[in-house]
C-alpha cells in the first residue's frame, strides 16, 4: 500500500494543475475551442513525452542503480516545475491577466500546462518501471480523479491559483521525499535483490565462503 501514496499524489498533482492552467487561461477569451483543442494537446503531448522518457529497466530486465538516480532527479525536476508554475501564475496576478501577444500566450502555456504535466509523466513512467506489481497507472488515475474532484468543487473557489500551485510543490515535495525514502530501505524493489545503495563491496564476498581462515591473514613467527 505504500508504494501506491506516490504515484497517486503525483497523479493527483498532475490533474489539478492540468484543470487549474485551462480555468486560469481560458477564462474570459474569445475562440474558446481553439484555446481548449490547443491546451489539451499542449497537456497530452507533454505528458506522453514524460511517460516516454522516463527511466526504465535494462535489457536483462532489472531496475538499476542509474535508474534510481535518474528518478530521484525526476521528482525534483517536478518539484522545481511546479515552482516555475507558481512563479507564473503569481506575475499573472499582479499583472492583472496575460497580455494578448502569441509570445506571452505561449510562455502561459509551457509554464502552466506544459513543464507541469511532462515532469509529472517521467515521475509515474519512472514508478511503473521500477514497481510494475504496484499498479502505478491505477493509483495514477485514482488521485487524479481526487485532485479533480477536490479542486472543482472545493478549491478553487476559496484559493488563490498561486497558493494552488504552491500547495501542489509541498504535496509533491513530500511524495518525493516519501519515494525516497522506500528506495533506500526496501531492498526488495530492485530485481535480483539489489538495492541502489549497494555498491560497496562487502568482505565477506571477498572471503571463500565468508570466512579467512586466521592462518591465512599472517604467517606464523619464525621460531628463534
């Protein structure tokens, strides 16, 4: 069951920023269709791209220390990417709503649409790798349908989009943090029963069957 919190806050995340960056750049626009057909695609490409790219399993099938790593920067890539949606969404406040040129349209859509959503694929591909038992896509789409439910309906109405966007790095932040810390003491995620955090050798597979004989060590003192 822990192993199901992460990818279900991740898709939890993931699903209420792709519903706050619609109502937060369509809201009050003329060529509605056209704005959501383009934003939709925006979403769905990034997050296939994501997905795609994220860290896998080596030819022989076994999840890898480099693996481990690479998804370890994952969750923090997500973490800095939903920073950057915060930081946007904050200047569009102040500003008083996104100017009309295709430039600042399109810095709106990577910062709130895009990064989010691809970051957040490369962070649940990397989950589905390393635990397919875990059913990662289920869990995904659970806290998706949470996160949508929350924020239609509770949210974002009584929030700023800022706060939102804020709220969602802290949530991420403690599943990265949480991810983490199953990595490192479970040795069972990796196949073969090798942890990411093993590669010191130890002595004893150094030893003929763990043990050196004493005879072996020094020598015996020369008789006088």
């Amino acid at each position: 069951m822990r192993r199901a919190i992460p990818p279900f806050m991740a898709g939890l995340v993931a699903v209420a920023v792709a519903e706050l960056s619609l109502s937060l750049l369509l809201y009050a626009r003329a060529g509605f269709l056209r704005a959501l057909t383009v934003l939709l695609g925006v979403q769905l490409a990034s997050l296939a791209v994501g997905l795609a790219t994220a860290p896998g399993r080596d030819a022989e099938g076994r999840w890898t220390s480099a693996s481990a790593v690479s998804l370890r920067w994952r969750w923090l890539v997500a973490v800095a990417a939903l920073g950057v949606s915060s930081v946007a969404a904050a200047g569009w406040s102040l500003l008083g709503g996104l100017g009309g040129t295709a430039t600042q349209r399109g810095v709106a859509v990577a910062a709130l649409a895009s990064l989010p959503l691809l970051t957040l694929g490369g962070v649940l591909g990397g989950l589905a790798a390393r635990s397919p038992r875990v059913r990662v896509g289920a869990w995904a789409a659970a806290g998706g349908a949470t996160g949508a439910a929350l924020l239609g309906t509770v949210l974002l109405t009584r929030l700023l989009p800022t706060s939102l966007l804020l709220g969602a790095t802290v949530l991420v932040s403690a599943a990265a943090l949480f991810d983490g810390g199953l990595d490192r003491t479970d040795a069972g995620l990796v196949a073969g029963g090798t942890a990411p955090d093993d590669d010191v050798v130890s002595i004893d597979s150094l030893a003929p069957e763990g043990v050196i004989p004493i005879e072996f060590l020094a020598p015996d003192p020369d008789p006088v």
